[in-house]
C-alpha cells in the first residue's frame, strides 16, 4: 500500500485539538499519511485552529450530518485505505504504526479494519447511566470512533447512508452493506481512548431521536434488521407497552371525570398500576448498576418517565417519514 488518508469530521469542539495534539506527538507513520477535517458545522464561527506540527486538509460539510460529512472526507482522499475518526478520540501514541501494521497485513478480502476502542470509568464509584453507555461503544461493532475502509469498499457501496443524520446507526449501516457485497471486516490492534463527555442530566431523554433512524433500518432490512447490523435488542416493545399505559390510564380518567362512569375509573386505576409497574422496573434497572447518589436516582427516575413516550414518538415520526424507504441502490 502506498499510504492512508485519515477523515476527522469535526463540529469544531474543543477535543479536536486534543485529538490532533495526540497525533502529532505520537510515534510518525511509516507510510504517507493524508489528514483530512471536515468542518460540518452549521455555520462555522471560524478558521478551525490546528495545533503546531499537523498538516491537515479542511473540507467544508454539508451540515447534514456525520455520514455525509465523511462521505465528503473519503470521495476527496487520495489513499486507497481510508481511516476515520470521531473528533473526541485520543489515539494511543503508537497509532499510526499500528494502523500501518493493520492495514498492510490485511488481506486482500478485508473492505475495512476495525480499532480497538477505550472506554475509561471513573474509580472508586459505580458508573453513571450515561457513563455505562458511552463505555458500550468499547464493545460496538464496526463503530467509525476508529475504523478504516478500502477505497474500493466504499465506492462499491456508495459510502455512508445520509439519511441518517447522527452519530448513530450509519456506521453499522455501512458495515452491512460491504459485507453485503462481500468484503470481510476483520479487527485491528491500533487503540484509541474515548473519553466520557461531560452530558447534562436529560441526554437520555434527547437520544431517543434515534428511534427514528431505528425505524428507517427497520423500513429497509425487515424485522430481522437488528441481527443483520450486529445491533442488541432494545427496549422498544418495553417503551410502546408503557406508552400505551400511560395513555390509556390518562384517557381513560378524562373520561371518568367527564361522565362519572366507574367503569372507566376502574380502566384508569388498572391502567394506571400498569404504567406505574413498567416504569418502575424500567428505573430500578438503570438505577441497580449506578452510583445511587441522590442526584443520579432522581435523574434515573425522572427520565425513565420520559423515555418511553419519547422513543414511540420518535418512532412512529421515523416510520411515517420514512414509509417509501428503500435501500441504497448498491445494498444487496
């Protein structure tokens, strides 16, 4: 191989500098490296800074998103391999020679090899829920924190779907679709870190936008999408049954004070114990692996609440939107 071009989509955040501090300080790459930012902020407030030492090309992005900012990144490379990173990764110093060593000697079947990804916890107290969900990624398959692809692959395929629009999905996505037509994805052994971002206490509550990309994978693989994308079961049937409570407790009270009908204040009390029943387990298993802080409980149970309403809503606004759906012309 004669070199790697690596693609940084960035927003602009303050750990893009970390990220290319890290870089220029590890050991240099034994092969030409091509560095190539995408700024995919909304409306960039200026010039992107880059630390002394690091030759970077800056791509202007589309705001659309992660997926079609590297798509820009690789459609503009030079290589034949292309490596991503996320712009809050830290690469270990021996980065580069080891993303050398990986893709060198993968053969001549891999489309893409995979990072190792680092998750570090806090010591001396249980993880926080939002802590316990970024240290997930360490387990992810095919995530583009750290992942490099062939050329080829991507041209094959057509890159990244950009009708997913966040950090979420479209990296599984992609990696089904080159298997799908027949590349191998193997792991690698180069590692980067990915720090814990400071969230406030309703990040819960917002992630579940992704419920709408969730029902856009569903629209274009079937009910089995989960399997093919090596994606775990979620909670959803879980969410849609205590959604359905919940709203079934409040109509049915309406109704109860409107017309003075036992009948629908015994719907409403039964309906009522069976929100509170799912809502309450669905708490005590995000609050059992925590800290149990005070601060920690009382976010857990606020936003156990509102999870489940938010994940159906942003579910049936994806399956709506999304209702003529196909895959990419070159998904197999």
């Amino acid at each position: 191989m004669t070199g790697v071009s690596v693609v940084v989509p960035t927003l602009g955040r303050p750990s893009l500098t970390a990220l290319l501090s890290a870089l220029a300080a590890g050991a240099p790459a034994p092969l030409p490296v091509e560095l190539l930012l995408v700024d995919d902020r909304p409306a960039p407030a200026g010039e992107l800074e880059l630390p002394p030492g690091v030759d970077a090309k800056i791509l202007t992005g589309r705001a659309a998103g992660p997926a079609a900012a590297r798509n820009i990144g690789w459609r503009a490379a030079s290589h034949e391999w292309v490596a991503f990173l996320d712009d809050d990764v830290l690469p270990d110093p021996d980065w580069f020679v080891r993303l050398a060593a990986d893709l060198t000697g993968a053969v001549a079947s891999a489309g893409g090899v995979q990072g190792r990804l680092r998750v570090p916890l806090p010591d001396g107290r249980r993880p926080t829920d939002w802590e316990r969900v970024t240290a997930a990624l360490s387990d992810g398959a095919w995530i583009t924190a750290d992942m490099a692809y062939r050329r080829s692959a991507l041209e094959a395929t057509g890159g990244f779907d950009e009708r997913l629009p966040r950090a979420f999905r479209e990296d599984a996505e992609l990696a089904y679709r080159v298997r799908a037509a027949g590349w191998d994805l193997v792991r690698g052994s180069r590692t980067v870190t990915h720090p814990v971002r400071p969230e406030d206490r309703w990040v819960s509550v917002r992630t579940q936008r992704g419920n709408a990309d969730d029902a856009l994978l569903r629209r274009l693989y079937g009910p089995d999408w989960r399997s093919k994308l090596d994606i775990p079961p979620g909670r959803r049937p879980r969410h849609l049954a205590v959604t359905a409570a919940g709203t079934l407790a409040a109509g049915a009270l309406a109704t109860a004070l409107l017309t003075r009908r036992r009948g629908a204040l015994t719907v409403a009390a039964a309906a009522a114990t069976a929100w509170s029943a799912g809502t309450a387990e669905f708490a005590a298993a995000r609050i059992k692996p925590g800290p149990r802080d005070r601060r920690e409980v009382a976010t857990m149970l606020v936003t156990s609440a509102a999870i489940p309403p938010a994940a159906v809503a942003h579910w049936l606004r994806g399956w709506w939107r999304w209702r003529g759906a196909r895959p990419l012309e070159t998904a197999l």
